[in-house]
C-alpha cells in the first residue's frame, strides 16, 4: 500500500503538480513553492521515512504550513 501512495505522489509531482510548465500554460499561473522540499516532495519523504499513517500526518501538517503569509524556507522532514 504504501509503494501505491508514494507512486501516486510521483504521478502528482510529474504530470499534476503546478510548478509542471503544462499546467502552468493551461491554468495561466506562475506557481512556487515558498518551501524546499516542496509539499509532495515532503509528503513523499515523510511516507517513505514514518509510514503511511505518520507521513501523511506530517505532510498534511506541512501542507496546512503552506499559505500566503508564510515566510517558507528550508523545512525538512524530521528525524523523529
């Protein structure tokens, strides 16, 4: 189960995501990440490193993070 979400995350991130110059075209926008790694990416790793249930945890948490007003930077997953 969990090899099927992180791949679905790679899916996101390849042919869905924003930053996708495609998508970029088709949706008229100049979108960013304000944070390194980005939220999928995050996702992905928080999934990988803690399991399904905690990694979504801490990239729902991430994602929740992610607004206009947050300042962004470096943001990696945590050990623990």
């Amino acid at each position: 189960m969990k090899q099927v979400v992180l791949r679905l995350i790679r899916f996101y991130q390849r042919y869905l995501n924003l930053t996708n110059p495609v998508m970029k075209s088709l949706f008229l926008t100049d979108a960013a990440c304000r944070f390194h790694p980005t939220c999928s990416e995050y996702m992905y790793q928080a999934i990988e490193k803690f399991g399904i249930i905690n990694g979504l945890y801490w990239g729902t948490k991430r994602i929740l993070r992610c607004h206009p007003w947050s300042k962004g930077g470096l943001d990696p997953v945590p050990n623990s």
